[in-house]
C-alpha cells in the first residue's frame, strides 16, 4: 500500500484535477466501510497520486 492522500470531495478533487491537465488512472472505488474511497490520478509531470476518503 503507498502514500494515500485524503481528500474531503472526490469528485470535486478529480474535477480539478481535469481541468488542471492531470488525467484520472483509477477512478473513484469503494474499498470498504471502514478505508471509504480511493482514487489515483496523473498529474502533468507525469506523477501517480492516489487519493482516499471516508
């Protein structure tokens, strides 16, 4: 498991992710009750981040 980082809105998140050039790898999943979601994206650079909320 990497480095997750939280976030309050997914969606909104993604949204601005888009717009800033980046590109979604792993959209929004349930893992369970107790981790929430998880996403990743690709940022412009080319760097993977993966995002998580509850």
């Amino acid at each position: 498991m990497g480095l997750y980082f939280a976030t309050l809105s997914m969606e909104e998140t993604l949204r601005e992710v888009e717009v800033a050039g980046g590109q979604v790898v792993y959209p929004k999943a349930a893992i369970s009750d107790l981790v929430g979601w998880v996403a990743e994206y690709e940022e412009s650079g080319g760097n993977e981040i993966a995002l998580s909320e509850r």
